[in-house]
C-alpha cells in the first residue's frame, strides 16, 4: 500500500453526521471512508474531463470532416462533368 499522509479536514457537523452514520455499520472507518469518498470524486472529474475533452475534438473534426466532404464533392462533380463532357463528345 502505499505511504499515508496525515490531513485535517473540517466539516459541517451535518455532513460529518451522515458519514459517521453511514459507517456506523462497521464495515470502513473514517479515513477508509474519505479516502474512498476522494478516489470516487476524482474518478469522476476525470471521466467529466474525459467526456468534454471528446466533445472538443468531435467539434475540431465536423470542421475538417466538412471541409473534406466539399472537397470530396467538388472533385465527383468535376470527374461527372469530365464524364459528360466525354459522353457529348463521342455522339
């Protein structure tokens, strides 16, 4: 396990009730309760992090993926004018 630090953390007396309610049961103590309590809240910055950080870059990409089909489009209209052009040509 690794090495444990001290902390003091102050409270509202209502929410200290409900942990120590919460652990009345036995099954963790105090600092077992926090310490998981903080690995919770930090995962779950990260994923809200994460999430975001998606949204971002599917936002960066609609741009490019839109640029791209335009230019994708541009180049099927001229290859299908080349085409026709072809076409008139040979009648």
């Amino acid at each position: 396990m690794a090495e444990c630090k001290r902390i003091v953390v102050s409270l509202p007396g209502s929410l200290l009730e409900e942990v120590d309610n919460m652990i009345c049961n036995g099954q963790c103590d105090r600092n077992e309760f926090v310490s998981k309590a903080m690995e919770y809240y930090l995962s779950e910055v990260k994923k809200v992090n994460f999430v975001e950080s998606m949204k971002k870059g599917y936002l960066e990409m609609t741009q490019i993926n839109v640029m791209l089909a335009e230019i994708g489009l541009t180049a099927d209209q001229e290859c299908i004018c080349n085409y026709e052009t072809r076409l008139a040509e040979r009648e």
